[in-house]
C-alpha cells in the first residue's frame, strides 16, 4: 500500500481504461487517504471518515470499471448495486442492508481463498497420504468388541479373528505397496484409475431460521450445528484419482483453515477496506411523492443514509459498521441532478467528478492500448480454432468511426457500442473459424462492406445494431 503513491494509482488504471482523467484522481486520492489514515494516532483513526464520491457521466465511460480496478489493485472486497432494485422499508424489494451483507460475503470469500492458499501445501500432502491410504491401505488391527452385557460391569472381550498370515509380514508387505503406490502418483501414472471415496452430501436443505436479514435470507444455520454433534452425513462416490485428489485438497484446506479467524478478519476487512459502488443513483433522485413505481424514491435516499454515513448491520457473521467503508455513487443525471437528492445525502458524497464523452480518437485507443482490449481479446479467442486475426491500422480507425457514428445516430451507450461492432464485424469470421484456419486480415475495406447498409440509414442501426 505504501508504493501506491495516487501517481502510481492513475498510471495502473491508464493500463485499463482510457480517459477520464479527473475520476482517476479523485480515487487514487481517495485511496491514498486509507493508508494515511492507519498511519494516524488510535484516536484521530477513528475519526477520519472516507470522503464518498459521486461520478457523474452518460453510460459507457468508464465509471463502474474505474471502481472495480481500483478494488482489484488493493485487493479491497467490492461490490457493486443498482440503487432501483431497492424500495424503502414496508414496499417489496431489496433492503438496503443487504449491500453490506453482500459486502461481507465477498470479504469472506477473499479472506478464505488467501488463507487456504497458505495452506495449500500442506493440504496436498495430507490429499496424498489420503489417496496412498485408499489404493493400498494398511492391514486391519485386531479390533476389540463390547459385550453389551458385559460393558455393565466393566469388561470387555476381544473379539476373533481368522487365522493368517503373521501380522509382521502382511504389515511389511503393505509398507512396499505403499511406497509403490506412492512413487505411481507422483509420476502421475494413477490418474485415471476409478476409485471409491466418501464425500459429504450436499443434497440435503438447510434446516434453520432467518433472523433479522431480508426476507429469505439465512442467518442462523441449524443444520450446520447439528451436523457438527450427530455426524454429517457422507456418500461413497467412484471418481477418477485426479477427480478425488482435487476434492480432498479442499476437504484437508477447510480442516486446517480457522473458520473463526476467516469470518473475524473478513469482516475487519469489510469495515477498513471496504468498497461500495452504486450505480443509476440518478434514478432515486427526484422530491415528492407520486404514484406508481416513484413512490419510494425519497425512501430509498433516506434508507441509504445511514449506511453511507455510517451505521451498524447485522449480518450472519455478526455485526459490521459501515463508518469506514468507501463509497461511490454514480449515474447519468440527465434527467435529474444532483442537487434533486436530498440534502443529507448530497452532504456524504463531498466529491464530485463529471465523467466526458468518449470521443472517436478514444475509441481507437480504447480498441487496442488496454491491456485486455477488444482486438486482444477476439485475437486470442480465435486462436483457439486456429485463426491468426490481425486487424490492420486502418480498420481499427473504421471501426472506431463506425462505433461512434451510430453512437450519434442513435442512443449513445458510450464504449459498450464497440463491443456490438466488433461482434458482428466478425461474425462471418468467428462462425466460419473451426474449418478455416489459418491468417485472417481485417481491413478498412473489409469493415466498410460489413458496415455498408446503415452508413446513411438511421433505421438500419435501429434494427442491426
């Protein structure tokens, strides 16, 4: 976190998305500011809120994917919410509580893989001793019975067993067998070998309660709690060695991994480092009341508040304050403006940046310099079927012209309109790759003539695209 210097945060996001100068910024400040933060006395730290921010931009600029990248280059849990799909207390939909709960989830999630990432190694040792344990298993031992009469007063028997071999020698023949066993795995020889293993049976519902979660969410899982005293209850399935040895890699991991310590350090994750974006916040902007589905707009704002400004939820994992959690709002305000929010919440997000159109010279950059740019992307993806795509120079221009002029023409949906473009410029080519491979070259010729028929006709690119 030290290195991110807010320089060093634009120049990672540049790498991804193009444009957008201003909104970079103001994150990587934003972000910056985190780690000042924890530098600061126990008593300061507290204090120190995050200041939110609100995006402000037609779709298809750039504003969700600048939150997701930044959460990617801390490694910080995310998670991003429409704010329509949420209605005040008392109308049906989503509670806005459950944003945080989602929150908590991801956290979880995160904090899980990177503890049994940790203990991977150890995990597939035990998964091997496993497997060693399943194809040449040890000889039994004389196993000592109970007479249910005689365990009244104490006594036990041993119950008999065929006479065989001597012990010693079936031991030290099972020994070799192990090792030989054991130099076959790992050479790899056994991996398509069928084997019989128990594996615990996830068909069985969840038996439990909901508490104050919404309406079916679970919070208190009794089938866990009581699977712990009785038992849980497996099956014996007949898999593939590779097959069995991936499942008892995550069996071994989950036994060795602190289920405890996972759910307290996610959440501590959750509350410091935290990221929330909610996107067409203009769409519960707007006073008044009405009828119909603008009827809990003001609600919806109001909801909201206490998360943003800082509040305890309950969650399944326990109570989680929101006080230092980053959150970004954005939205198109075409219609609406930021001022029709109500006042509150327009007073917890203090940062405020306006996100430009993507003009055709960006369009052409977007095309090709991110390092997961769309060229890239369709270059590898038909390399598969054996096609070596290249898409000269010129094309790349056409495309971007063409992307932009239907933008013009009709609803403008910003970058995503490439990704129409692109789809069906190599239509032909994606569907005809399986039996002709070889070079394809993509010209400005090739694109005029895909694109031909909705070059003067508005209608066209109503139908087509």
């Amino acid at each position: 976190m030290q290195e991110l210097t807010p320089r060093k945060v634009v120049e990672e996001l540049d790498k991804h998305i193009i444009g957008q100068a201003e909104a970079k910024k103001a994150v990587a400040i934003a972000l910056r500011n985190r780690y000042r933060r924890m530098l600061t006395g126990e008593e300061m730290r507290d204090e120190i809120t995050p200041k939110n921010i609100l995006m402000i931009g037609p779709t298809g600029v750039g504003k969700t994917e600048i939150a997701r990248r930044l959460a990617a280059l801390v490694k910080a849990p995310f998670v991003k919410v429409e704010a329509t799909k949420f209605t005040e207390v008392g109308y049906v939909g989503r509670d806005v509580d459950s944003i945080i709960r989602d929150l908590v989830e991801t956290s979880v999630r995160m904090v899980r893989s990177e503890k049994t990432e940790l203990v991977k190694s150890k995990a597939e040792a035990h998964a091997e001793e496993r497997l060693i344990d399943i194809l040449a298993p040890l000889p039994k031992k004389e196993r000592v019975s109970s007479n249910p009469l005689a365990a009244l007063f104490g006594m036990q028997y041993k119950q008999e067993q065929p006479s065989g071999e001597d012990p010693e020698e079936a031991r030290k023949k099972a020994e070799t067998r192990r090792e030989q066993v054991a130099n076959l795995l790992a050479a790899g020889q056994l991996e398509d070998q069928v084997i019989e293993i128990d594996i615990q049976d996830n068909r069985q519902r969840p038996i439990g309660f909901t508490g104050a979660g919404e309406p079916g969410e679970m919070m208190v899982d009794m089938s866990g709690i009581l699977g712990d005293m009785f038992g849980k209850k497996t099956v014996r399935k007949k898999m593939a060695v590779k097959e069995a040895r991936r499942y008892l890699i995550e069996e071994e991991a989950s036994k060795l991994v602190d289920a405890f310590e996972i759910e307290t350090e996610a959440i501590r994750n959750a509350e410091e480092n935290g990221i929330v974006f909610i996107d067409e916040f203009d769409k519960i902007a707007g006073r008044g009341y009405s009828s119909g589905p603008d009827v809990s707009r003001e609600g919806v704002q109001r909801d909201i508040l206490p998360i943003v400004e800082g509040s305890t939820v309950q969650t399944k994992y326990g109570p989680v304050r929101t006080k230092h959690m980053l959150f970004i709002a954005a939205g198109a305000f075409h219609i609406s403006k930021p001022s029709d929010l109500i006042p509150e919440l327009q007073g917890r997000f203090p940062i405020r940046v306006e996100l430009q159109p993507l003009s055709e010279e960006e369009f052409k950059r977007i095309l090709t310099e991110p390092k997961g740019s769309l060229v890239k992307q369709y270059r590898e993806l038909l390399k598969a079927d054996g096609v070596d795509l290249e898409i000269e120079k010129s094309a790349v221009e056409e495309i971007a012209s063409t992307a932009f002029r239907i933008n013009s023409m009709s609803e403008n949906i910003g970058a995503r309109r490439l990704h129409t473009v692109m789809e069906k410029l190599l239509e032909a080519v994606s569907f005809e790759a399986p039996e002709k491979a070889g070079k394809v070259v993509i010209d400005k010729t090739y694109v005029e003539k895909v694109f031909e028929r909705i070059k003067h006709d508005s209608q066209q690119v109503t139908m087509i695209l």
